[in-house]
C-alpha cells in the first residue's frame, strides 16, 4: 500500500505521523520504501542521522531504504517501488499528479494531520487540503482519507469537515480517534531521540493506536 502522510500547511504533524507509521510497518518486517519530499528532510533525518547529501539520497539498511526526495522527481532511476510491501511518503502538498510523478502510483491511504499547536491554521487550510485530494479519485479509483487529530478534540475536526461540500470532499474521508496531547514529548521523541514515542514506557500504548490508525 502506498501511504500518503500530507496537509497543505507546515508544522502541523506530517512526520509524525510518517515516522509512526513507517515504525508500524518495519515493527512487523515489511519491506518498505521512505519517501521525504521536504525541504527539511525530517523524515530522511529521523532514519539516517544525517542530512542529505544532495536533493536526492537515498539509504538502505536492511528492509527500510529512505529516498530524500526535494525535487519531487521520479524516483523509478534509484528504487523499484513494486519490489516493496509498502511505501511511505511525507510531503508538504498533496499537488495533483505529484504522487503519480513520484511513484507512478496512486495511494491507498492518505493521512492529513491536524495537530494543537498549529489548530487555527491547520483547520482553516484542512478544505483545500481536502479539495486537492479529491483531486486525486479517477473513475475507478478513490483514496481512502484520515484525518489524524493530534492533541485536539476530533469534534473540532469534524465541525470544519461537515460544512464542506460534497464535491469538495474525498469520496472516504474519516476523522480517526484523536490522539492524546503530547506535543512536548513527540517533539523529544522525533527530534531530540529519535526515537518512536511508544518506546518511552509511560506512552506504550501509542503503538496500538498507530497499529489502528493504519488498520494492521
Ligand atoms: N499527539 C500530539 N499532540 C500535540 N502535538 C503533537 C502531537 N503529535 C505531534 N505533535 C506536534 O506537532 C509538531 C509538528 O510536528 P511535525 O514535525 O510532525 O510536523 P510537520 O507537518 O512535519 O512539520 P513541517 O511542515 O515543518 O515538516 C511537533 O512539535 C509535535 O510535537
Ligand atoms: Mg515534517
């Protein structure tokens, strides 16, 4: 499966969200191929330690290979997408063909984050977020969308979601279970450790959410 993690905004909880994901799956030994298409290259940071050597780097150690992608270019020259069980990409805009231009590919599941520090803006942009991905469906194929709520009520969420129009809306479009404040010690977690959140004993737990969060 091919998981977009997106929103149109910045800091509101993409790698995150790609991080865990990406942890889920290597946890239960899938092949699976990182996509970080942003300038910062956390994601890229998270599983190497280093930064990128150019616009395009890639790593691979054992059934993880991380491609760091700013130039958003195909990356069918430096990896074989077919040849792993899943791909995951972090990406600051969910433009329209991008996905396609990447990969060659479209995905089955896209992930768009809303987390409390950035709440006000996050929730304004979460209409044109949307708007783009529906974008995406084509006769036959229709992304199924989450809104991923991050220390804030999904009640919130789901207030900005049900005014949008029909048309302006993803075909599956869910809110899933939000996740508990934690904005300090994910920040420690991803940016000072490096490490995923539900290896700190006290958020254990986590792992069971992001397990849910992708349905595995
Ligand atoms: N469950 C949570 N509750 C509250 N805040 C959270 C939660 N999870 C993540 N955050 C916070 O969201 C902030 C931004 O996270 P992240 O770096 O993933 O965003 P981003 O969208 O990738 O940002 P950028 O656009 O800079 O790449 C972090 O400071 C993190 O602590
Ligand atoms: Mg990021």
């Amino acid at each position: 499966m091919i998981i977009l993690c997106t929103h149109n905004d910045g800091g509101v909880g993409k790698t995150t969200l790609a991080v865990h994901v990406a942890g889920i799956l290597l946890s239960q030994l899938n092949r699976t191929l990182l996509i970080d298409c942003d300038d910062q290259a956390d994601f890229w940071q998270f599983y190497t330690g280093r930064t990128p050597i150019k616009s395009q780097d890639l790593n691979t150690q054992d059934n993880i290979t991380i491609i760091c992608n700013k130039d958003r270019k195909s990356i069918r020259g430096l990896a074989k997408p077919q040849q792993y069980d899943h791909v995951v990409l972090d990406i600051d805009s969910p433009l329209q063909n991008t996905v396609q231009v990447i990969i060659g590919n479209e995905p089955g599941l896209i992930l768009v984050p809303v987390n409390k520090s950035q709440k006000t803006k996050a929730l304004r942009n979460l209409p044109r977020t949307l708007k783009v991905i529906s974008q995406l469906s084509k006769p036959g194929f229709a992304p199924e969308v989450r809104i991923v709520p991050l220390g804030i009520a999904a009640e919130a969420v789901s207030q900005v979601v049900e005014k949008i129009e029909i048309e302006n809306k993803p075909k599956q479009c869910n809110i899933s279970a939000e996740m508990p404040d934690l904005q300090e010690q994910m920040q420690i977690a991803i940016y000072k450790d490096r490490k995923y959140i539900w290896d700190y004993e006290d958020y254990k737990n986590l792992y069971e959410y992001f397990c849910t969060l992708i349905e595995i």
